[in-house]
C-alpha cells in the first residue's frame, strides 16, 4: 500500500453534503418535488452553526452544495468560501443517478456547477453524487464527469449496503476507469476495515445511530495505515427541529435518530489529537500520490 509521509497523514477531510430536510432520499416517493417551495428552509442555520464549530476548531471543510439550495439561499456558497471553505457540487435536484441517464445528468451537471461558480467566483473541482449512487449500474457518469471538467469525484463508497456501494472498490484513494477508458480521480469515505470487510463508519445516519466508538475506531485504524479519511455530514442532522416529513417508520428512524446529540458529538470529533481537518481540494496531490501507487479500478456493471 503507498503511504504518506509523516508530516502528511494528519490531514483529513470533513465534508458537509449541503440539502434541506425535504431533499433526503428517504422522502423520496413521499415528499414532491412540487412541494419543496412551500417547506420552510433550514439549512442555512444549520450551515452557519456548523461554520461556527468549524472555526473554534481551526478546521476546513469541503461542502458539497445542491444547486437547489443554491438557488434558494443564493448568500449560502459565497458566505462558505469567505469563510475559508471548499464549495464542490452535489447536483441540482438531489436525483440519484439511477433516476438520471447521461443527457440529463450533464445537464444536471452544467446547472449546479455554473450556479456555484457564478456565486462564489471560484472553479468547482469535486462531485459527490446524492446517496453515493456512483455503482456498476451508473459507471457512464465517469465519463460525464470529465466531459464537465470536474478534477475528482467523491461518490463511491466501498461497503455492502442495499441501496448503494461498491464492495470492492479500494479505501483509499484511487483512480476509477469509466466506460471510454478515461480515468478520473475518486476519493472515498472512510471505512473501518474488520473481520474481512468494510464497516461504514463515515458519517450520516452511521455517525447518529452507532455508539461513537465506531467512527473513532476507523479514525485510529487510518491514522494507523497512513489512510486519508474523509467524513461526512448533513446540515440537517444537526437541527433537531426539523420538520417531520411523512415517511415510513423506517425512514423516520434512520433519519430522526440522533438529531440532538450530533453536535456534541461532532464537536468531540473535531477535538481529537492528531489530525488536521483540510479540504478536498487542498490535498489533490496526496491523493494523486496515493491513487498513482495502485491499479485503476474498473467501475462497471
């Protein structure tokens, strides 16, 4: 395995997928999209409360911004960078690939990049596809990708999970090959490896219903091989006031669950010796180092 050196290790990437309530995948099928105009918004304070928990600890983030979001909160993407922080994209309208084909997700593409780059006057570099739905099935969004001119994708995940992930796919990161042979580089989150597979140990509803001793455990482990790791959150997870969106009992537990706690529980993370919280794009190069030492993983169905 290609390491880092030492002065390298520290760095990590905390990264904030930036949705309302009402985008989640969970509400899917119970909540229109013809609807969203007449929820209330709240992401922003949730945004502004994570930003301020961000700069008691000295860290950087990489938020991966819903064009939608954008639009609704047109201050939110300037106020983010001024603050010292990455902006990358996480779509438009929060559609799973599968529910896109390539027409329409580089159109899907085109309108999230230009709203970001328009507000914050920076390149967007990164993409993290909603629900990590970069699989086999979707391989051709590779390619979409590169034709956009996006430098790294963060939407593999490398564990067994029903509605997404790529098992095999490496921990760290690496470059993936899409269907016309072209490869673009591909940072996933974090993961603990015990008893011969991968535990999702990242962020998201893991983070709320784990006991934390999880997401510590593949923390320690990647320090311990010299492994990036990259976590992940929702501004929502952090807003216990959120709206109840009429969903299933079990997508009332996994996404109600551990609302309260999820500051403190953020806070504590960011506290641990050891690491130094950076954006995606400021360690590009490790990655590159680290994605030049294996073989490109072929993400096909």
């Amino acid at each position: 395995m290609n390491t880092l050196s030492s002065d390298q290790k520290l760095h990590s990437c905390l990264t904030i997928d930036v949705e309302e309530y009402f985008h989640i995948e969970a509400a899917h099928g119970h909540v229109s999209k013809s609807q969203w105009d007449k929820m209330p918004s709240r992401v922003a304070n949730s945004v502004h409360k994570l930003l301020e928990l961000m700069s008691r600890h000295h860290c950087q983030a990489t938020f991966f911004i819903l064009g939608d979001v954008a639009k609704r909160c047109p201050r939110l993407a300037k106020t983010i960078v001024d603050a010292g922080h990455e902006v990358a994209s996480h779509g438009t309208n929060h559609d799973r690939l599968h529910r896109l084909n390539a027409v329409s997700f580089a159109q899907d593409l085109t309108i999230s990049k230009k709203i970001l780059e328009d507000q914050t006057g920076q390149q967007v570099l990164g993409y993290r596809a909603p629900t990590f739905s970069m699989v086999p099935q979707t391989a051709w969004a590779i390619d979409v990708l590169l034709n956009a001119g996006f430098v790294y994708d963060a939407s593999i995940f490398p564990v067994m999970h029903p509605a997404y992930g790529v098992p095999d796919a490496p921990t760290q990161p690496f470059y993936v090959t899409g269907p016309s042979g072209r490869q673009l580089l591909e940072v996933p989150p974090l993961t603990w490896h015990v008893a011969s597979k991968n535990v999702a140990v990242a962020g998201g509803g893991y983070f709320r219903l784990l006991p934390l001793w999880f997401m510590k455990r593949g923390l320690k482990q990647s320090l311990s091989q010299n492994r990036p790791a990259v976590l992940y959150f929702h501004p929502w997870e952090f807003d216990p006031d959120i709206p109840r969106l009429p969903l299933p009992l079990t997508g009332r537990l996994r996404t109600y669950i551990g609302l309260r706690s999820a500051m403190r529980k953020l806070d504590h993370i960011l506290s641990l010796p050891g690491r130094q919280w950076t954006t995606m794009s400021s360690n590009l190069d490790h990655f590159r180092a680290i994605a030049g030492g294996g073989q490109p993983y072929a993400l096909a169905a």
